[in-house]
C-alpha cells in the first residue's frame, strides 16, 4: 500500500493525542516526525508529552522536535484550564527512553522536505506558529508540501471568544501565513470538529480493548470530558459528547472520503478588536476571492468512530 509520507505538528494536549495515536496506527501514513508547538500548554510541556506518548506507542524511533517557545507576534496564551497542569492531565504516561533530539521544529520540517523525493503532508492540531515559520524560512521547500491540513478556526462562532477558535487565536499572524501561502489547505474548524464526539459508552469500549495504549487514552478521555462545555441551547437531557477536534485533521490523511469538504475564501483576522483570530470563511463567495481554503462542515461519524476504534485496537 502507498504510504503518505506525514509530519505532525501538535501541541498536546488530549485530542493531539488521539490525532498522534491515529497517525502512528495508520496504515496509509508515513509519520517522518513530530514537530511541538505552544498552545495547550507550555513549549517544554507539550514537547515532553509528545515524547511520552510516543514511548507508551512503543514508537519512540518517531523523532520529534520542539517548535517556537511563543507565537509569532503576541504572548502565549495556554489552555491549562483544558488540559491541566501538564497538558495531558488525568493518566500516567511513561517516560520517554531515548534522549531528546538537539533539533527546532523548523530545521527538522526544512531537513525532512528537503530530503524527500516525494511531497510531504503536514498535519496541524495546536496553533499553526511552526508551519508559519517554515513556510516564511523555507519558501523554496513550499513545492515539496502536498497539501496542509490543519484544525482550527469557525465558519461560525468560536470556542475561546464568540468569534475565535483557540488555536487560530493564539497565533493568528500564523494562521494568515498559512492560509495565505498558496499551499493546498485543508481547515477543520468547530464547524465538523464539534459534530466529531465521542461517548461515554465509545470511552468504555476503547477501556475494554484492554491493551496499554487503550487503558491510558481511556483515561484522558475521561479527563477531558470533564471539559466539554454543553452548549448554551442544549435541551433539558442533553448529553454532549466529547469533542475530537484534533483526529479530524488526521483522519482526513487516513480517509478523506470521511469529510465534506468545500473549497472557499478564508481570511484571519489579526487586529486587536474583539474579532481577533476569526477565521472570515467566504461561504457564500460575497467578496469573489480566489478559493484558498478546503473547509469541511461535516463527516460520516460511524466512520469516523471505527477509525478510532481501529486505532485502539492496533496497539498491543
Ligand atoms: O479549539 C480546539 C483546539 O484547541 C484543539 O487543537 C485542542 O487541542 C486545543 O489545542
Ligand atoms: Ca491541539
């Protein structure tokens, strides 16, 4: 089978790590590297953990490598109020056994693109600050990505602001860099990543796997639905599921047939007001720009709930 050869640059964070798991399980996917970004937590933290769930994977030959300390522009805003003191709060992940690579983010992605004979697909699940500054340093290796695919933004509404998305508000000069690139873009916003939830009943199958890996994302899976905010309009008897914003971008790698997805306009705001970060997605072409963006509104959930299952089960 013909491997898509990946690189994932995450900030987890307890949906990363289910987007990490998806791509290490993946058949169809060549993970080259793990690049860190800032946004859940701390540079230093989500790098750590990173390594750690590489090392509870049994995958520690993944080489991984810590991204920016802070966004482009502005400070670091983290979401610990999300995902806990160390980011990946509420499991015991192991150590990792191999010592850290003595590599940025940047020059890991620069020496991988440079180095393949085949495009590249770069994965985006935290604040898009390390492709920013890829794709600003290495404009020459822009040829050489098949396309990025990245979660973040809202067609409608947000989840840090009413209008801004955490990860595009963190770092919205970065955001615009990539949207802007010319790069095929594919964004899985709040728009498909809020209808992509899981259930408690899904979190008792992924425990009754049995293995290792199953028990531990069981375990922050139960963390992270502590989390899940209800919406506002959610009837007496409502129950929401816990919201797997990060495996979409992975699982479009996997199996884009499991997504809508509409070619639009999108811009990001980055003034100060309180539209910082929105996404501005075009989806009625009002403003007759060229389409730089593959936004996706909706997915197969069955489908996409067997993906996870499948990844569950791959480790032993
Ligand atoms: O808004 C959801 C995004 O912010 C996800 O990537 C989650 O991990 C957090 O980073
Ligand atoms: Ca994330």
């Amino acid at each position: 089978m013909k491997k898509t050869k990946m690189i994932l640059d995450c900030d987890p964070g307890h949906d990363d790590a289910m987007a990490l798991l998806m791509a290490l399980a993946a058949e169809n996917i060549e993970l080259l590297a793990v690049t860190t970004s800032a946004g859940n937590q701390r540079p230093e933290k989500t790098f750590q953990n990173a390594r750690r769930l590489l090392a509870l994977a049994g995958c520690e030959d993944v080489p991984v490598a810590m991204g920016a300390e802070k966004p482009i522009r502005r400070e670091l805003i983290i979401a610990d109020d999300v995902h806990g003191e160390s980011g990946l709060d509420g499991a015991n992940l192991p150590e990792p056994t191999v010592s850290p690579l003595d590599i940025r983010a940047n020059d890991l992605m620069a020496k991988l693109l440079g180095g393949s004979d085949e495009k590249v697909v770069i994965v985006a699940t935290g604040p898009l600050t390390n492709v920013a500054i890829f794709l600003l340093s290495h404009p020459e290796l822009k040829n050489k990505i098949e396309f990025i695919s990245f979660m973040g933004g809202a067609c409608f509404g947000g989840n840090i602001t009413p209008h801004a998305e955490f990860n595009i508000y963190v770092d919205p000069e970065a955001a615009d860099v990539v949207v802007q690139s010319g790069v095929p873009i594919a964004m899985f916003g709040l728009d498909v990543t809020l209808k992509a939830q899981l259930f408690p009943r899904d979190v008792q199958e992924i425990r009754e796997i049995g293995n290792p890996v199953a028990a531990t994302m069981a375990d922050l899976l139960d963390f992270f639905n502590r989390t899940t905010t209800v919406p506002f309009w959610a009837e007496e008897g409502h129950v929401e599921g816990i919201h797997m914003h990060d495996p979409c971008a992975v699982a479009y790698v996997i199996d884009p047939s499991i997504f809508k997805m509409y070619p639009m306009h999108v811009d990001i705001e980055t003034g100060d007001l309180m539209s910082r970060g929105s996404t501005v997605v075009d989806y009625d072409n009002v403003f007759g720009k060229d389409k730089n963006v593959s936004v996706s509104f909706g997915l197969d959930l069955p489908k996409f709930r067997r993906l996870i299952m499948n990844t569950m089960r791959h480790f032993r």
